[in-house]
C-alpha cells in the first residue's frame, strides 16, 4: 500500500509540474495537463493518503 501511495504521489505531483511548466511557457494542451494533474490528486492521492492515515491509526 505504501509503495502505491509513493508512486501516486509521485506521478501526481510530476504531471502536475509538467502542466505548470506549459502554464508558465503558454505551450498547448496546458489546461488539460493540469485537469489530469488535479484529477489524480483528488481521485487517487488524497483518498490513498487518507486511507493510510485511518489504517494505520486502526492498527
């Protein structure tokens, strides 16, 4: 489960990185990159984080 929580957050933060450098240079399909960025952090690195959090708290 941890190494899942890493690799989400790593691809999270690494697409979202990627869209801000195309935000900052104005090149195309920038939105979109941001859109999947937030996208994995709201639908799979916020809910992999919170689920550690509760498991580990419960054990």
């Amino acid at each position: 489960m941890k190494k899942l929580f890493y690799v989400l957050g790593f691809l999270t933060f690494f697409i979202l990185g990627i869209g801000a450098m195309f935000e900052f240079l104005t090149w195309p399909y920038r939105g979109i990159i941001v859109f999947i960025g937030f996208l994995f952090l709201n639908f799979g690195f916020i809910p992999t984080y919170f689920y550690q959090k509760f498991k580990q708290c419960e054990s």
